[in-house]
C-alpha cells in the first residue's frame, strides 16, 4: 500500500554549523527527499566527508548512514518494528511536523536531525555514532555569494572583525581583490593542512585579534592550524554550498537562495522581489537583513573596512554569529 504524502511545516532556526571532523568521513547517502542534492553538496564541499555506496567497500566501508524522511519513509525503514544491520543512521527531517518527529522517535534505527537549520548536530553525531572526536574547538564558517558582487568578501570581514572585537580571536581566508590591505599569495600558501595558518596571516589593521591571508583560489574546506583563532570565516566567491549565502533580494539571487543548502542568508534588503516571495525561497531558514547603504560600498572601495562600516549595518549581522534570528 503506498504510504501517505509526507507533511510540511516550516523548519526551526537553530545555530550555525561548527568545525567539520578532522578527516574525510566516509558516509552513505540514502536521500530521496527535495534537499538530496543540496545535502550530497553540503556533505562533500562544506564537510568534507567522502560518499561511499551503498555496498560500501573494503578500502572505505561507510561509517554512519544519512538518510531522508522521504527515503525512510519509502523503504518503511521508520517503522519501529524494522530491524536494521550496518553502520548507524542518522535521519534528516525536513519537516517538523509531530506526525513525522513520532515516526522518527519510534525507530530505534536513526537518530533524528532537523534539515538544514540543525546541520551542526549532523556533524556532533556522526563523530560520536563514528567514535570520532573533533580536533579542534575553532568555529568554521563558509561565506558565499548568489553571484559576484553581492558583497560576499564584506560580510565575510565584517563577521570576523564582529567576533575579534567581541574577544575572539578571527581568522579571514580570502582571494583577489579584498577590501583591507593584505598581501600577494605567497607560493604554497594553497597546501593549508602543512601550513601555520594563522602566523602566516597578516593583521588586520584597527582591529586587534583579527588576521586575513589571501589565497590564490576560493578557501577550501580543510582542516587547518588556525593557532589561537576561535573563529575561521572563508571566503568562498560565488559559490552556493557553503554556511552563509549572501544575496540581494531580486530575482536571480532568490533563485540562488532556493537551490543553496546554507542554513543562513544574509539579503541586502534592496530589489524588486517581495517578502512573500523571499520567505518562499529561505523555506523557514534564517533571513538576515543588512540595510543596501552607499556607505557600505565607500568603505569596502576605500580599504576601510571593517573599521568603516556603519554601526547598525554591522549590528544587523550579528545574529549570523550569536544563532539567533531577526
């Protein structure tokens, strides 16, 4: 008998996703669900895990299993009564509908996690499902843009100067043009995991506790010595697949927030879309709204940022760091 259509409802905010595991995670994906893609994207970019199939290997057999509700709930694998073999599951719910959350508690076969907003626990119970222990406590963050232009690099130097000045130390990993004085890429500056990021980096002048290095490609997703730096924010240009999306609120970057698995948007709160059509597209992610302010495009053309940005524009993003939302 096939099983009822799956309920919606839209999903709780929940804080930013923190460091990934300290080597590839070798996981298998059962996805059937809207977010597939957008989860294998996240899985390998931002995370860093490897994707086995389903037979898994002898040279990487798979770990820990993430599957869907769509996908679960198609092979009736939520069912209580459902013995299951292999690595452990956990279970990604795009819904958070009391229907579906008791399905998922009813199974002794998963452990249930909200997708995309609650991504961080994804990361916390695989180690512990895996045996694993992340290696370090610094906070990792991926910063892209819908398209060029849209003030990815701005954001990405605002976050990090908004944890320095809060007594944390930050590190900014960047590419091309930047709006703060920094350096040429030095040669091997790209082998991240043999190098001491953090004295490598240059300070960020006026503001204590923050250092940039520029790369000559977009920050991968690796781990890396970040010395004593809490925080670590990337850079990563026009890229989709990342923790933070920054967009402008008309056409092409709605589209682009729609398709993205970031957990956050920070909307330059200026275009021809409207609210209706902007909550459609974050589907009950984090919206965070920064005022569209010529000031904020002197200061980054003047070199003067962070310390040149306005106070309230900067204020505006401090939820992305706290977990909280507007």
């Amino acid at each position: 008998m096939p099983r009822a259509p799956l309920p919606s409802a839209p999903l709780p905010s929940a804080p930013l996703p923190s460091a990934p595991l300290s080597a590839p995670l070798p996981v298998r994906l059962e996805l059937a669900g809207v977010h597939a893609d957008g989860i294998r994207r996240w899985v390998e970019s931002v995370v860093g895990w490897q994707p086995v199939d389903t037979a898994g290997g002898p040279l990487a057999p798979a770990v820990v299993v993430l599957t869907d509700v769509a996908a679960a709930w198609q092979d009736g694998s939520l069912d209580a009564s459902v013995a299951t073999d292999g690595p452990p599951r956990i279970l990604l719910v795009a819904a958070e509908d009391p229907a579906v959350r008791a399905a998922a508690a009813g199974t002794h076969a998963a452990v249930a996690v909200t997708w995309p907003d609650d991504r961080e626990r994804i990361v916390e119970v695989a180690a512990a499902l895996a045996g694993h222990r992340t290696t370090r406590s610094t906070r990792d963050l991926s910063i892209g843009g819908a398209c060029g232009g849209v003030g990815t690099t701005t954001v990405t130097v605002a976050l990090a100067a908004l944890a320095a000045w809060s007594g944390r130390p930050a590190l900014v990993l960047t590419h091309g043009a930047v709006p703060v004085p920094l350096p040429p890429p030095s040669p091997g500056v790209g082998d991240l995991q043999d190098l001491p990021v953090w004295q490598a980096a240059t300070a960020v002048p006026g503001v204590a506790g923050l250092k940039a290095l520029r790369l000559p490609a977009p920050a991968p997703g690796v781990d890396l010595d970040a010395g004593p730096a809490a925080l670590v924010v990337r850079d990563r240009g026009a890229d989709e697949d990342v923790d933070v999306l920054v967009a402008r609120r008309d056409r092409p970057g709605l589209a682009a927030l729609a398709r993205a698995s970031a957990a956050v948007a920070v909307v330059a709160d200026t275009g021809p879309a409207g609210e209706r059509a902007l909550r459609a597209a974050a589907a009950g992610r984090r919206v965070v709204r920064v005022a569209w302010d010529p000031r904020v495009a002197r200061a980054a053309l003047g070199g003067r940022v962070p310390a040149g940005l306005p106070g309230a524009w900067l204020r505006a993003l401090a939820p992305v760091l706290s977990g909280g939302a507007r």
